[in-house]
C-alpha cells in the first residue's frame, strides 16, 4: 500500500518547489516594481533624453560604473588569495577572530565603518606616520577614488573571501584524501579542487560586490573629495526631496535599473551549471588532510595574505571599540538604549526569517525549473530575488508610501513595513550564503535515496536538512545583522518617538552626543558578534545520524 | 519569550491612542525628538499646561521630509502640526495650499530679522557658520577672502547642498555675498576642500572630530554645546566680515486638523520660556524669544554676526539654477 501512495505523496510535495518560488518572485517583484511603478505613474510624463542632455549626470554615471568596477575587481579578486590561505590554514591563532571581524565588516553601518576608516588611514589616523614615513608626502589618499576604493575592498572583500572559503569548504573530504594520497602540488590542487569550487561562485559574487559599489552613497560622497565623484542616488536624492521631481527619479531609478539587472542576467547564465561534484556539507573537510602545498614557500605567502587583511580589517574595528570604550561611562545615562536593542533585536528576528523564507522558495524554485530544461524562467526566478538590491531604497520608501498611502506610516504599521523591506534587502544576500550549499543531493545519490524509498519529509530530514543547517544559520545570521544596522529603510518611514539602535545613533549625532553614540555604535557591534556567535554555535555540532554512510564518513575522518 | 511577547504587542499597540484625550500630531524631525532633545521636556510642560491632550510627535529624517511627506499625503495627511521647516522650504509648503494661518501674536519674537509671515511661526534660529579647531588652527579666517587666500593646509570640510541643509545653507551664503560671482568663487574654494559630505554628522563626527581637517561647515552654535556640555573652548565659530547666512526654523499647523484649537494652542506655547528654555541645548539653536537669565551663559560668549538673508521666494525660484551652477563650477 505504502508503496503505491510514497510516490504520488512524493510527486504533490514537488508541487511545492515551483509554486514557492513563483509566490516568492511576486511578492519580490510586486514590492520593487510596484514601488517604481507607482512613482512612474504619479509622474506621468517621462523625458528620456533628460539623461543625456544634463552633461554632469553622464559624468557621474560614468565615475559610478569605474569606481564600481575597479572596486569589485580589487575586493573580488583578493578575496581569492585570502580565501585559499584561510582554507590552507584551518588552524592558527585568531583564525576564528579574523572570522568574526569578517562577518563584521560587511554589516557595519557606513557611519561607523567610515569612522573606523578615517581614525586609521585619514590625513591624522594611525597610518598617517607611516605612510609619511615611506612616501614622504602627507597622507591624503583616504580623499578621492583611493579612498573610495579603500572602503569598498573594506566593506566587499571579507564578504567575498567568506563565501569563497565556505565554497572550498564544501569539498567533499573523500576528495580532499584523495588528494593528500597522491600528494597533489599547489597547481594541481587549484585545478582539481580549489578553481572548480570557485569558479560557479565567482559571477554571482562580483555581480552583488559590483551592485553594492554602484549604488554606494554615504562611502562615495564622503570620501569623493566633491561632486566630481558622486552617484546616481545623489542626483536621485535631490530630484526626489528637494525639487519633488518624480519623473527624473523615476527615470534615475530605471537606468540604474537596466544597468545593474543586466549585469545579473550576465552573471547568472555565466555561473549558471551548479558544480557536479556534491559533498556533504556538514564537514569542514579540507584542513584534515595532509596538504603537500601547506608546507614551504606557501608558508610565507599564506602569511603574508593573512597579515594584508588583519591589517585590512582590523585596525578600523578597533578604532571603533576604542571609541566605544570611552563613551562607556555614558551608558547607564541613556535611558532609550536597551529597549532600542531589544526593538531592534526583535525587527531583526523578523527580518531575518522573512529574507531565509524567500531565499530558500526562489532557490528551491529555480532549481526545480533549472533540472525541467527551464534555464531561462530559472534565471529570471534567481534573478528577481536581487531586484531589491538594485532599487532604490529612496525610490522604493516613497513608491510604497504613494501604494499604501492612506493607511501608512503610523505606529506598529511604520515598523511592520521596514521589517518587511529589510527581509527583502537581505534577500540577496542569504541567497548568496544559501545556495552555495543547495546544490543538495547529486544523481547517484538521488537514485539510492529513490530506491531506499528515502522520500519526502524523511528525504528532508535525514538528507537535505544535515547540509543545509550551517549555511542556512550563516545566511541568517547576515540577514538579521544587515537589518540590525539598517538605517536607510527605517529613515524613510518615520516613526515614533521610540528608536532602534542605528536611529538612536544617529540621533546622538544629530544632538552632539559623541560620547553615547560611540557607545552605542559598539554595543551595535556587539550585538552583530554575538548573533553571528550564537548561530554559529547552535549549528556547531554535527546532528545524529542514524547509520547511515554519512555517519561512516564522519567516523572515517575522526578516526584518520 | 515572554518579554519579546510584550514587546511585540507594545509595538502592536503603540499606535493607537486613547480614544478620551485630544490629540496632536506633529510632524518633526529625529533630532528634535531624541532622549535629550528638546522634544520630550516640550512635550511634558505641554501635556501639563492643556490637561486632557496628547501631544504625539512623528520623526521623520529632516526638515525636506517633512514637506516630502506633507506633498505625499496631500489633504489626507495625519498631522496636525508640521515643526521643523526652515525658511528655505516655506515657499513650498506654502503653494500646498495645506496650511493655516496661525493668528499668534509675533510681539514676543527676538530674531535677528523682522517677521511678518502670518502661516510660519518660528521656534528657533541660527548662523550657518565654520567652526574651527583651535588646536590646529591659532588664527581662524575672518572672512570669505582669508579662507580663499588661506595657506594650502587649511582643508574645510563641506557638505553637500542637494542632501543637507548646511550644504544648502553655504551655497546660498556664497550666493548671496558674491552674486554672479559665486562660480568663480566657488572654483577657488574647491582647492580648500577636503571633501564633501553627504550630511552633517559624517562631516561633523567622521570627520572633524576625528582631526581630518580644522575647518567645517556648521552652525555658530555648535560651539555653544562643546563649551557647556564638554566643558571645552576647543572648537570655536570663526566670524565672516561679510555677514552670515541665517536660518530660522519654523512651525505651522494644517487647515484641516481635526484639532485648530490644540494646534493654536501649541503654536502660542511655542513662544513662552516653558517651550524656549528646552531649545538652547536641546536644539543647539538660539531661542526665537528673549529667554533673560534663563539662557544659558555660553550663548552669551557665541559670535554674534550680521545676518544675511534671501525671501523664500527667490531661494525655491533660484535653487535649481544655483545648484546647478554650484555643480558645474565644483566638477571643473
């Protein structure tokens, strides 16, 4: 009987996958393009040729692609040496440290990211002594592309070289003794094991480094030097706020629009095969292997790749901790602090899950359309989940306001939305972290899983949940830290007088409270440690499994 | 669990008001509703002076927000009470036909300028200005020409006027003080600038504080707070012979608030010491009425400059243009 009803119990479930995703992609979809609708509409007329006609916007368009793509290739591309050494190097002391001051970077809100930045490499900051010393010049460079390019390798990189070594991770530790029986040389290995993991990674990657750049605003004014180096959101800002010309924003939005969807489209039918190699992912294989590159002149140049990104990251972190320390004492004064984390704690709970849900029903969904020849319905599901990315959030507030004009903007509603906006704006990101590891299970594995009649909920269970926990913790824990330092969303809508941590810190500025807003800033910082920790623990052993080949494998490598 | 629970539902509920009271609600800007900004005290001597009203404040990002939010809401918005648009945005607001007079009696007003506008109200007022780090400045420049002509390590920082209003507040100083020669003045400012920003606080806090540069666009009353709070002479105004360019924020209330009487009331209130005493280091602004001895004693040793002023009217007329020419003469 069983028999008879496990396949078409099976074949309703993987109704699922299509309809998830689809429903996904709406709601992804009807929140950006419904937002930049709206604004078209209530524009009504459009004038094209504005955007050639203004001399200056053509120049900015064309810095914003440069900045962008020189920021991406310099962060992209040295996240790979890092990435490999970090992999090479599974153990060393601070290598957990240099993790969690990766996870950092990315989530710091600009305002105290370019704190950090400025009390190190500015015309005063630590570095400035030493780069007197060896340029004999005065150390300006954090002004102008250099420095924008700093900030971005500072913000991009470790995001990059995270992923990438969670990629390399997943090769499959049966490969990896396999390699250390035959004692593979450096080249071989890159070959064999380490390029094949990379390369399916790398388009996605630079796509979301590239996106991030381009529509980096804060970063790129501050450190422009003058509106010789500006964005498109600047010319946005103005058309929108001060000369309420929504026809020119919406316009700014769509070219901005074009560009970078474009790019994705690219990025997504270059990486488009997932790697036919399958490993389980619970293991972190590659470190328990005698490697023959791991020893001699690697030594030296894992070193010194290591040493450029502590270097890199470390410094600006610990100018914002220092500054944070001294406005300690002013903690027990500001009353709005604690609920303000707890709020914010809370949005971020919310955030998070909602940016999980959507990432898993658009990967799920394209993969489904992917292995049903559908390639480019498959794209354009994975695609839609960056749409947020590339609007906006200036666009997407007022879009949404003039959408649900007559009931927003107060009280719980207010904070509902942001909730809801922030799922979206970290949807890229989770999917990035997730679909790394979905890739599930390969055709042998598949036809074994079949036959053992292993299906359904067991399927999910004992197959699919084992791999996906680790990079499903990880995504969430970007997720809801990138809504814990979230600004721009919760500036749009307003609110009460009660703050989250990032408004509350802004407010301090805004009343020159230095001090307090140092100290926020670092139990901010704290806060992203401590989730990032927290997940990472929980997920930290692997499940009990029933005897099943994984458990062998694993007892295999323990044993060995 | 069972705190985020409460929590939740606190967020659920904070929304509605109790049905009872008279409400108001006033569209202002973050900065003014903050733990020590002057809107919790203003809202408490309110609250007590009425009896049965809430007084509810909404924040939103600046004084630009507010006329966005306003122009977005129409006839339908929430508010009652805008507070926080300055002289530069009153035109605007004003031609959204959305406002009413506010049949206050302006006699109390101290400002540097004569006010005769019957919608807008002022609350407070103050000089765009550069203040200095007396430590790595000795001798600030005393007017436009001597930062021009100043030597090439005097860096200022600037901020931009399409996202802030000190960014704006400058490009309307030089405007005035220069006229058509604004662009060639600006051509020549760009070698002292540092950077431009895209608001105050990076500039102030990333940057300033941070010694990058001993010079940035400000208020004349930033000092003020560093002197009575920090207890520090450090960061001083520098004075222009040529005048500054003066800002005065404003409050009006909606021709169709549910509440005209309320909101009459609060305009008034905004004149007497119980509103004003909050606004000299809750706002770090000068208070729009002679506040005696209760102003305190560090706004007494600020610079006191000539004020420089264009009508609303020729600020929305001329913006576009002046930005426009400020853009091409800075990418240069």
């Amino acid at each position: 009987m069983s028999e008879v009803s496990l396949p078409s119990r099976w074949a309703t479930l993987s109704r699922w996958p299509p309809g998830l995703g689809l429903a996904a992609l709406t709601a992804v979809a009807g929140l950006g393009l419904g937002s930049l609708g709206a604004l078209l509409w209530q524009a009504r007329e459009l004038h094209p040729a504005m955007l050639w006609q203004e001399p200056w916007l053509a120049a900015v368009l064309r810095f914003t692609l440069w900045q962008a793509t020189l920021s991406t290739l310099l962060a992209v591309g040295l996240a790979v040496p890092v990435a490999v050494a970090l992999a090479r190097r599974p153990r060393f002391p601070g290598r957990a440290l240099l993790l969690r001051a990766m996870e950092l970077s990315l989530v710091l809100p600009t305002l105290i990211g370019l704190f950090g930045l400025v009390a190190v490499h500015g015309r005063r900051g630590w570095a400035a002594p030493l780069w007197e010393w060896l340029v004999g010049a005065e150390s300006g460079y954090l002004y102008g592309l250099s420095g924008i390019v700093l900030a971005h390798v500072f913000y991009n990189l470790p995001l990059s070289a995270r992923l990438m070594l969670q990629a390399l991770e997943t090769a499959p530790a049966a490969h990896w003794r396999l390699a250390s029986q035959l004692g593979l040389t450096r080249a071989a290995l890159w070959r064999t094991l380490e390029w094949p993991r990379l390369a399916p990674l790398l388009p996605r990657l630079a796509a979301l480094v590239f996106t991030l750049c381009f529509t980096s605003f804060a970063i790129v004014m501050t450190l422009g030097g003058g509106p010789r180096s500006s964005t498109l959101e600047v010319a946005l800002y103005q058309a929108l706020k001060f000369d309420h010309d929504l026809a020119l924003a919406a316009l700014l939005a769509l070219t901005q629009l074009v560009i970078c969807l474009s790019l994705w489209l690219l990025a997504l039918s270059r990486g488009g095969a997932p790697s036919l190699v399958v490993g389980s992912a619970a293991l972190p294989a590659g470190g328990r292997w005698h490697r023959r590159d791991a020893v001699g002149a690697s030594r030296l140049t894992d070193a010194v790749w290591l040493t450029a990104l502590a270097a890199l990251l470390l410094p600006p972190l610990l100018a914002v901790v220092l500054a944070g320390l001294t406005g300690l004492p002013e903690l027990p004064r500001s009353a709005s602090l604690w609920p303000a984390a707890a709020r914010s704690l809370v949005m971020a709970l919310g955030a998070g899950a909602g940016a999980l849900s959507l990432a898993v029903a658009l990967l799920v969904g394209s993969r489904w359309l992917r292995t049903r020849q559908h390639a480019w319905s498959a794209l354009l599901m994975e695609g839609g989940g960056q749409l947020i990315l590339v609007i906006p959030s200036l666009v997407l507030g007022t879009g949404l306001f003039l959408l649900l004009r007559p009931t927003l903007g107060s009280g719980w509603q207010g904070y509902g939305l942001v909730v809801l906006v922030n799922a979206f704006m970290a949807l890229p990101f989770a999917m990035q972290v997730v679909r790394g590891a979905l890739p599930g299970l390969s055709a042998p594995e598949l036809r074994l899983a079949d036959q053992f009649g292993i299906r359904g909920r067991a399927r999910l269970r004992w197959l699919i949940w084992p791999r996906l926990r680790r990079p499903l913790a990880l995504a969430l824990a970007y997720a809801m830290t990138l809504s814990l330092g979230d600004f721009s969303v919760i500036a749009l809508f307003g609110s009460p007088s009660a703050p989250t941590l990032p408004m509350l810190l802004y407010q301090q500025l805004g009343g020159y409270r230095w001090q307090g807003a140092a100290a926020t800033a670092l139990v901010l910082l704290m806060l992203v440690v401590l989730v990032f920790m927290l997940l990472g623990w929980l997920t930290r052993r692997p499940p009990r499994y029933p005897w099943t080949r994984y458990a062998r494998e694993e007892r295999h490598a323990r044993v060995s | 669990m069972r705190y985020l629970v409460a929590l939740v539902l606190g967020l659920a509920t904070s929304g509605a008001a109790s049905a009872a009271e008279r409400t108001l609600t006033v569209y202002t800007y973050d900065s003014f509703v903050s733990e020590w900004g002057p809107g919790p005290g203003i809202e408490a001597a309110f609250e007590e002076r009425c009896g049965d009203c809430d007084l509810r404040f909404v924040a939103l990002d600046g004084g630009v927000d507010i006329l966005q939010r306003l122009r977005l809401e129409g006839e339908g918005t929430g508010a009652d009470l805008v507070l926080g648009l300055d002289m530069n945005l009153m035109a605007e607001a004003r031609e959204l036909d959305l406002l009413a007079p506010h049949r206050v009696d302006t006699a109390p007003l101290a400002l540097p300028i004569d006010w005769a506008d019957d919608t807008f109200l002022p609350y407070d007022w103050g000089h765009f200005a550069f203040v200095y780090d007396s430590e790595q400045l000795s001798e600030p420049p005393g007017s436009f020409r001597e930062l021009l002509e100043a030597p090439d390590d005097v860096k200022v920082i600037l901020q931009d006027p399409r996202t802030s209003v000190t960014g704006q507040g400058l490009l309307l100083w030089i405007r005035h003080v220069y006229g058509d020669e604004a662009p060639a003045v600006w051509a020549r400012l760009n070698e002292r600038v540092l950077t431009v920003t895209n608001g105050w606080s990076q500039a102030y806090f990333s940057l300033f504080m941070n010694g990058e540069a001993p010079l940035v666009l400000s208020y004349a009353t930033s000092p003020a707070y560093h002197m009575a709070v920090e207890e520090t002479d450090r960061y001083q105004a520098a004075e222009f012979e040529e005048g500054h360019y003066l800002q005065v924020e404003t409050a009006a209330m909606l021709a169709n608030t549910e509440q005209p009487e309320l909101a009459r009331d609060f305009l008034a209130f905004m004149l007497t010491p119980d509103f004003q005493r909050h606004i000299p280091l809750g706002n770090v602004m000068n208070p729009a009425i002679d506040l005696g001895d209760a102003l305190p004693e560090v706004f007494e040793r600020l610079i006191q400059p000539r004020s420089l002023t264009f009508t609303p009217e020729e600020v929305r007329e001329n913006r576009r243009a002046w930005i426009r020419e400020w853009l091409n003469a800075s990418v240069r």
